[in-house]
C-alpha cells in the first residue's frame, strides 16, 4: 500500500510540473535537428517547432515565447540581432497600437454603452429579439475593440436582463406555502451599469482561470429552499432561466468572435496576414481595409445569422411570444430605456470620440479603396494605414475631455485647472496589452527567418504532392485544422505560424495566395466549443456555469458553419474583389539580382 501510494505521489508531482518538463526537455528532444541538418532551413525548423509547442502548451508565457527569435536566430547564424529586432516594430505592429488605443478611447469616454443600450431599444424585448440586439451590438463593437472588453461589458447588461424576464416568477414563488425563501439577490431595477469594477473581477479570474469565483460574482445562488410538492414548479422556472441565460450568454461570445474578423483590427489574426503579406509581396496583393470589409463583412453577419438561428434552435424553440412574455417584454424595454437614460445626454468627451473613431474608419477605408483613387495617392510619399490611426490617436491625446477652454468666466476656469484629455497615457500604459505587440513581433521574426533561410522553399517543395486535389479541397482541410488547432491555442500564434507555410503552398499549387490565407485567417477566430478558446469564451462559461457539453455540443456545430460559410465565399465572392481565377503576378518568387532566372521562373508559370 506505501508503494502505491509514492506512486501516486509521484505522478500527481509528475502532472502538476508538466510544463517544466516540457521546457526543458523539448529543446533536447530537437537537438539533432541543428546538429545533424544541412544548413539554416534545419537550424530555423528547429526554433519555429519549440515556439509552437510552448505557444500551444504555454510552457513559458506566450509573449515570452516570443521573445526566443532574438535569442536563437543570432545564436544559430540565422539572422543577425539588428534584422531580428527589426521585425517586432513593423508598419502592421503601429497600425495595431493605434488600434487599441483608439479603442481604449472609446473605452474612456463610456461610448461603446451607449452603443450597445441604444440598439438594444430598437429591438424587440422577446428572449430571441433581445438575443439579436445583444448579438448585433457585439458584433459591431468586436469589430473596432477588444472581443473580451466588448463581452465583458455586455455580461453584466445580460444578467440584469435576465433577472428581470424571470422576477415576477420569483416573487410569485414568496405566496406558496410549499416554498420557503432563503437569502436573495439584489434587485435588478437597481442593477448598475458602472461596469470597470465588474470587467476587472471577471476578466482576471477568466485569465487565471477561476471559473467558480467568476460565476460566483454573476450568478447568484438559488433563493429558494423547496419542499418535495413545490420543487417541480421551482425547478422548471429555473431551468427556463438557465436555458435562456445560456442561450444569450453564449450567443454574445460568438458574436464577439465572429465580430472580430470584420475588420483588419477586429483581431490578431488579420493584422498578422497584413504584415506577412506586406513582407512576402508589398502592396501588390490588393489587400487592405477596405477589401478586407468588402470581402469577410457580408460572412460575419451570415454566420452571425446562423448563430442566431442555431441557438435559438438548441435552447429556446422558436414558440410564439405568449400574452405573458409580452407583458414582461415592456418591463424589460423599460429597464432597458432607463439604464440609457441614466447615461443622460451625450457628453463632449462621446461626442469628440464619436467624430475621431468615424474620421479614423473613413481614413482607413478610402486611403485604398481600389473602386475610386485613394487620397494616399495625393501625397508624395507611400502612406500606410499607421499613419492614418496615428494621426487620430494625436488628436486622442490634444483635445481636452471638457470643453473649459470655451468658458469666459476666469473663476470657472479656476475652479479646477486639472483637464484630462480625451486620452490619457496612464490609461494605455496600464490596459494595453504589449504582450500581444511581442506576440506580432516573434511572427514577423519567424516569416523572415522562413524567408531568409530557405526554409519556406523547402516546405513548398514538398507540398507539392498537393497539387492533385482541387484547390476547395486544399482549402478546406486547411480550415478544418485551423478550426481545431485554435480550440486550444492562440489565434495569433497559429496565425504566425500557418500564414507563410500557406504562401508557399500556394505557389506550389499556383493558386493566388489570397484564396489560402484569406479563409485560414478568419478561421483562427472562430473557436467556439471550449471555454480556454478564447477570453470570451471563458466569461460566458464562467459568467452563465454553463455545462462544457452544451457549450461543446453547441460549439462543433457553430465550427462547421463558420468553415463552410468562408470557404463557400472565398470561392464566390472573395473572386469577385481578388481575381482567384488566376495566378497572380505579384506572387511570383522573385530572385533578386539574377535576371535571367527570373525571366525564367516567369516564363515557366506563364506557360503551364
């Protein structure tokens, strides 16, 4: 019996340090490849497959993780430091950080609820009406900030929501003499919309993956104690209640990933296929902001559909609203109202912010548009979308959040010298996430090694066998496993990792490089089955304690209509706004210095 259980202790300490061993021991295991390959496709294999074990174990934190290229590449005679370190402040990288903080301004100014309670009024207040508004709103907000702030903010307007359609059966329950109620919640009505203190409690306890204790703050527990004659009526208002929680909880995290792909910094993954893009080809691939909205937006919002239907489907039916589900649908568009009226009229600070986000869409939108002359092409020098954002996010950072510089009345302007701007740096210094800017940075590394090193034409070398297969069915098992690598990695770091093998498969099987990317990019934000994701993912579950097999069973099914919708308008739609038709020129590998081979290689595509 001693024996067994040492062995037991042994395991549990085995199991409980894991990732130490997988830290230590991973590069070891590898060893020969450097050692016994012939030159740096071998030495560069060797550090983009510890990357990618210790991004999908997390053996070391993922942003430092990322910081290994400028450790090893120099080390290995891959690239020397200076081009290493290079890689990790690209053109892509300041366009992302003027995305956040143009997001963490709106953040500030509180705009994004406003938002979020004004398209919920006109909506209607049915459970399925009202889980379209939520999932509109968040859809619309996930495009422009974060997907977790975007869920975090809408849990909370959710739960208050919810508790209102089911307190009238709560307060009937307190007149039957079989129920005896026990300690309550607080009353909805009274439910607060001041929601920094509620998104640092559930954001925090999601990352550290303290699922009971973020569940705990949303979900209170049974105010009922029920005798065996009044449990059946209690237990079927409360599984209502469940379901109808479930439903729209889960339905706001799909939104919000979906949400993500419909705009270049809807998330990581499209900014990584920018800056790769931008690398492999300059700007000749023809993608951009606008072309990306044109191409994956009229996809978002099918998907979003189908997860509306689907959901709909699995937890709620689709029974007409009965005499009192109307009655309590006012009460809650009067809830609803109120919660906006609290906000009172819109202040300077929403305003300003309103006016800079829309002037900084419009400058990303038709710097390139392709179907009119982009006002970049007015200007003497290349200008990039970083420049447009930087710009807006100067003005974030000059313009005051209280107009007192209008005020004549001196003791009005002394009253209180301290005004803010529209953005303050403490704020960015404290909620921008840079370990996501190392994450870009490693990427970018590992796609110039590949490049530098030979190393991605070598892969393309021996994928050619895949030339037989037609390029839809090349596609699809493409978006198969992204789908499912990403249930349990980082949609960034696959997004590294996936997007330049995928460039040279493409050349391989001379399909424009676009028709491969495009999907495998907006299939590394549509991970839906567990909980570990994606943040979101993670709030509803922890938010709703729901059951990992609803959301599993839910998830799967939401995975298949995802992959299939983008890879259907890819081959339709994608063709129309990229010409897939053809292999592009721009894709061609150019040799440099060697003109002859190039005429070459162009002389060979051109013929077959």
């Amino acid at each position: 019996m001693e024996g067994i259980q040492k062995m037991r202790l042994r395991i549990s300490s085995l199991s409980s340090h894991w990732k130490t061993y997988v830290l230590l021991l991973l590069p070891l295991i590898l060893l020969p490849l450097p050692i016994m390959g012939s030159g740096k496709e071998a030495r560069t294999g060797f550090v983009i497959i510890i990357m990618a074990i210790y991004w999908m174990t997390e053996a070391l934190p993922v942003p430092v993780t990322s910081l290994l290229p400028v450790v090893l590449f120099p080390l290995l005679g891959v690239m020397d430091t200076k081009k290493v370190c290079t890689a990790y402040m690209k053109e892509t990288t300041m366009m992302f950080i003027g995305g956040l903080m143009v997001a963490l301004a709106i953040e500030n100014s509180n705009l994004h609820k406003r938002i979020a309670l004004k398209v919920l009024l006109f909506v209607g207040a049915s459970p399925r009406w009202l889980m379209l508004g939520f999932m509109l709103t968040t859809m619309f907000l996930s495009m422009w900030i974060s997907n977790t702030a975007t869920t975090a903010m809408m849990v909370p307007i959710v739960e208050a929501v919810v508790q209102e359609l089911f307190k009238d059966n709560v307060e009937e329950t307190k007149g039957d003499p079989n129920v005896r109620v026990g300690p309550k919640r607080s009353s909805t009505s009274s439910f607060s919309l001041e929601m920094d203190h509620s998104f640092e409690n559930i954001y925090q306890n999601a990352e550290t993956g303290s699922v009971d204790s973020v569940a705990d703050d949303y979900v209170g527990k049974s105010c009922v104690e029920l005798t065996t004659s009044g449990e059946q009526r209690c237990s079927d208002q409360t599984d209502d209640k469940k379901k109808i929680s479930s439903c729209v909880l889960m339905s706001i995290a799909y939104a919000s990933n979906i949400g993500g792909t419909g705009s270049l910094i809807g998330s990581g993954p499209q900014l990584v296929l920018k800056g790769i893009l931008n690398e492999l080809y300059g700007s000749d691939s023809g993608l951009n902001f606008a072309t990306w909205m044109a191409f994956n937006i009229p996809g978002m919002l099918i998907n979003t559909f189908f997860a509306w239907i689907w959901l709909q489907y699995l937890f709620i039916g689709f029974k007409r609203t009965t005499a009192d589900g109307k009655g309590k649908a006012v009460i809650v568009k009067n809830l609803i109202r109120k919660k906006y009226e609290e906000l009172g009229p819109m202040t300077f600070h929403e305003l300003v912010t309103l006016i800079l986000f829309i002037s900084c869409v419009a400058l990303w939108f038709f710097r390139d548009p392709q179907f009119i002359t982009g006002w970049s092409e007015f200007l003497p020098a290349v200008v990039d979308d970083a420049t447009a954002v930087m710009a807006i996010v100067m003005l974030f950072f000059i313009i005051p959040a209280k107009p007192k510089f209008w005020f004549t009345n001196q003791g009005e302007r002394d009253s209180d010298r301290s005004n803010p701007s529209l953005l303050e740096w403490k704020s960015v210094q404290d909620k921008l996430p840079w370990g996501i800017i190392l994450l870009f940075g490693g990427g970018f590394a590992i796609s110039d090694a590949s490049k530098i090193s030979g190393l991605s034409t070598w892969l393309g070398s021996q994928l050619a066998g895949l030339s037989a297969l037609p390029p839809f069915a090349i596609m699809l098992i493409i978006c198969i496993m992204t789908a499912a690598i990403t249930e349990v990695a980082s949609n960034t770091a696959i997004a590294n990792i996936l997007l330049p093998i995928l460039s040279e498969m493409a050349n391989t099987v001379q399909v424009n490089p676009l028709f491969l990317m495009l999907p495998a990019t907006a299939t590394c934000s549509y991970a839906f089955m567990l909980p570990v994701a994606t943040p979101p993912n993670a709030i509803v579950f922890a938010a709703g304690k729901m059951n990992p097999v609803d959301m599993m069973k839910a998830g799967f099914f939401m995975n298949i209509i995802c992959v299939f919708t983008i890879c259907v308008l890819t081959t339709s739609f994608g063709s129309v706004i990229f010409g897939f038709n053809e292999f592009p020129d721009w894709a061609i590998p150019k040799i440099p210095n060697n003109t002859m081979v190039t005429v070459s290689l162009i002389s060979n595509y051109t013929t077959q």
